[in-house]
C-alpha cells in the first residue's frame, strides 16, 4: 500500500469518453492499417459512430500525432515512437465535466452549482447530475461533498492524497497544473535527497512535486491538517530533515507548517521510491538498530519476521538480507499504513492472478498481517496489494533458492572415467540444480575446509567420515535409491 502504488484517481469516465479510448487503445497496439469492420467487431459499434469518434479524437491528439483514413485500407495511427497511449487518455480525462468541476472546487472556496454551471456554460440539472457521481468518487477516499457552499469535506490527510492523484492523472509529464513555483518545488526536492542520502525514482519526484503543491495551496486557502496520533514515535532523523527544509518554502510562500504538516511530509518522502546513496551503510546501521532494539519501528518490524517464520518456517525469512528487505519495506510503508490503509483500490488482474497462484502463502502472510496490526495497533484494515507485495518477497525468495544451484563435489574410486560419467549422468538429471566443483577437493578430505568454496554435499563411492560435509554413498551404477537420496539434499 504504497502512494506510488496507486492506481490514479478513480473516477467513472463517461461511456461515449470510454469508448474513444478503447478504439485509440485498439489501433495504436500495431502500425497498421486497422479495417472499419475490424474495429466495429472489437468494439461493438457502428461505422457511423466510429467516424464521428475518429474526427473528435482527431481534434485533441498532439501535432506529432496523426490519424489517416484512407478507403480501401481503413484507419491508422501515426505516433512518435518515445510517446505512450496514456497522453491521450490524460487529455479525455480532461474533457470530462467531473474533471471541470472538481478543478473549480480546488481553487473556489464558495461554489455554488449555478456559479460552476455558468462557468461550464451548461444547464444546472447537468451539474447536479454530475456531482452525485462525484460524491461516488469521493467516497473512495472517505471523503464527502458539502452543499450550500459547495465544498469537498474530510480528512485534510484524504484530501491531498485525492487531488494530488487527481492532478497526476489529467497532466503530462511536461505540465505544470500549479500557480505555485514549480523550480522551488523541486529544489526542495533535491535539498531532501541529499540530506537523506537518496536518490528518488523519476515518479516519486513528480509525486511529491504535485502533492507538496497541492498541500502549499490548500495551506493558502486557509485548511490545515489535524495531528494524528501515531502508534508509534516519528521524531526520527528524517523528520527533522523535512521540517528543516520546509522553513524554505514557508518563507518563499509566506505560510506556516504546522506539527502535522511537517510529519504527513515525512510520511511521503518516506514512502517515495528511491535507492540509497551508500546502501551498504544503511544496511549495517538497521542490523545494528534492529539487534539492539532500542527503536520502537524496528522493534514492531522484528516482531512481525518472527511472526511469518513461526507461520512459514523458510530459513532465509532469518537470513540478513530479506531481514534488510523487509526493514526498508515497512520503512516507506508502516506509517502510511495508519495514515490511508482505509482507502480500498479496485482489484487489478495482477493482485488477482497472483493471489490464485500463491493462495496458500496469501492466507498465511494475511493472517500474520492482521494478527501483527491489531496487536500493536497500527492500522484496522490491510489493502490485498500490500499483503502480495509480502507475498512476492516471499515466494521470489523461494524461486530463488529452488533455483540456486547445488555445490557438489564428486569422489570416485574407480578413476577418473567413471567419474566423469557419473557427473555427467548426474548433470543429465539435475541439470543446473547441481554445480560440480573440482578445486580444493584434497584440503576438504584433508578437513580444511574453504568458506569461499561454499560446498553443500558430497557424492562418493567409498565411505568417508567428514565432520564439516554431509556425504551421499552411491554405488558406480547409480541405483534411483541413490538419485532419491541426492534429490533429498538438493530439495533441502
């Protein structure tokens, strides 16, 4: 559950808007040349209806886009080849009477369904209609619209997260949809990056561009964010980073940020997606932070890997680097968890397909996952793609190990052919689940063993007695009890 996980703003676009964009998505798949009848079959419209859309799509596609129609061949798409479909959309969205009207409720204080009927240059009964759509959209984020003025009422926290997701979906990269100063933004961007000794990914700068905007002109407008009291500490070094930074942007636009505004920025900058300058140090420091206990995150962090390893029992849930993974995982994601988890996206193909595959393993992280919350009172509820977000940790991890080869050695008294044989008689089985090694075989019978050589077994035809190494007797004609006892160490 996490801000750059989103799925965008979720409105219900009207159909005649839904079905231009399922055509644009339909022959900008291939650079061809797409029959009238073909698309009338895949959409299920008219070639009447496909004419007229084709001219209205035509009207807001960019000028380095281009629509042919020619008879005898049909329709076809001409596109740079460094743009996406999704600019397109973006542009529909804005065409949209609830993308107008919800613009006018952002920088209108005392809206009235008249003012913005006027402004729209439709009929009042339109508006009215719309905004009973709208409440709809709003109540994804538990949030409500106000009559009398018109007003979108909630939560602060919910209200910034909807018109930043809101803003992101109907602007393209190369817009700025803000009054405020977009370089001092990003400034404050950079500042923050380099005192915490990250480097964001391209959409998490655009992210807290839009909702540090965002958050600016509703502190402009006088709204505030309430304090909301955390199940655990976040006087950490990061918050006080953030809150050194944001005096720069009270004194370029004249404002205050309270208590509560200075920790829902941590809590987005947190969450962000970057990687880190010197990865290796902050990995020593959360081992040591997390051995001494003396943090009440990597406290309630631990807590939760005991947890899963009761529950699973895979031996790398123990191992330093998933320990590592999980740690930067519930950095970015504990705390908003408190703060959104309410907020319920649609269930995209991807969380259900790997939800059918990984059932079992979803069962079990779900249930650790709640047990965990309610205990420590973090949050109430858990989104499902936060839960295969643990999942995909888990079962990639199993891949992995399933995948990683075997370290053998092979020790055979009846001579070298034999021992290639039986190599590759063994290789011709198990494949690249077994690695043969063949140095430093006289320092291990010699019992000394080699940390780098890593080995995880020995497969011989005499019998050896070796304190540091698990050894497999097979007979010079392997036998399959042989191959069933060597097929048991690789499955370990």
């Amino acid at each position: 559950m996490c801000y750059l996980n989103q799925t965008g703003f979720e409105v219900e676009l009207p159909l005649d808007i839904k079905r231009k964009i399922s055509m644009l998505k339909f022959i900008s798949a291939e650079k061809r040349w797409y029959t009238f009848e073909e698309i009338s079959q895949h959409i299920n419209i008219s070639t009447k209806t496909i004419s007229k859309d084709l001219l209205m799509i035509t009207d807001i596609l960019p000028s380095t886009w281009e629509i042919i129609v020619q008879k005898g061949y049909g329709v076809q798409l001409i596109m740079p080849t460094n743009a996406s479909i999704e600019e397109i959309i973006t542009c529909f969205f804005r065409t949209s009477i609830k993308f107008k009207i919800l613009e006018i409720l952002f920088h209108c204080e005392n809206a009235t369904v008249a003012c913005i009927a006027d402004k729209l240059y439709v009929q009042s009964y339109v508006v009215t209609k719309s905004l009973k759509r709208i409440e709809k959209d709003l109540s994804h984020y538990n949030l409500k619209l106000q009559r009398k003025p018109l007003r979108i009422v909630g939560t602060e926290w919910e209200v910034l997260l909807m018109y930043t997701e809101f803003y992101l979906k109907a602007s393209l990269y190369s817009e700025w949809p803000f009054s405020c100063e977009q370089s001092s933004i990003l400034k404050f961007i950079e500042n923050a990056e380099s005192y915490m000794g990250r480097h964001f990914y391209i959409s998490s700068k655009r992210f807290a561009s839009y909702y540090l905007s965002t958050l600016l002109t509703r502190k402009q407008q006088g709204y505030s964010n309430e304090w909301k009291d955390l199940f655990s500490s976040l006087q950490t070094s990061n918050f006080y980073i953030i809150s050194k930074q944001l005096e720069t942007l009270e004194q370029t636009f004249s404002i205050s940020f309270s208590e509560a505004d200075k920790m829902i920025v941590t809590i987005l900058f947190n969450s962000l997606n970057y990687t880190y300058i010197d990865a290796d140090k902050i990995k020593k420091q959360d081992m040591t932070t997390l051995r001494t206990g003396k943090v009440a995150i990597f406290t309630l962090v631990k807590k939760f890997i005991d947890r899963l390893f009761h529950t699973l029992e895979d031996k790398f849930i123990k191992e330093e680097q998933f320990i590592c993974m999980l740690i930067e995982h519930f950095r970015k994601r504990i705390y908003l968890l408190h703060v959104h988890s309410h907020i319920k996206h649609i269930e995209t193909v991807d969380i259900q397909y790997i939800k059918r595959k990984y059932l079992k393993t979803f069962l079990q992280v779900k249930k650790v996952y709640y047990d965990w919350i309610q205990e420590y009172e973090i949050a109430t509820y858990v989104p499902d793609e936060e839960i295969i977000d643990i999942v995909l940790y888990i079962e990639s991890y199993r891949i992995i190990s399933n995948n990683t080869a075997k370290r053998i050695i092979i020790i055979c008294k009846e001579g070298e052919a034999w021992k290639q044989y039986i190599s590759a008689l063994l290789k011709g089985k198990f494949g690249n689940k077994i690695e043969l090694v063949t140095k430093n075989v006289q320092n291990i019978l010699k019992e000394h063993p080699n940390p780098t050589e890593n080995i995880d077994f020995i497969i011989s035809t005499i019998p050896l007695e070796l304190q540091h190494y698990p050894v497999i007797l097979i007979q010079s004609i392997i036998t399959e009890r042989d191959l069933q006892n060597i097929r048991n160490f690789i499955n370990l």
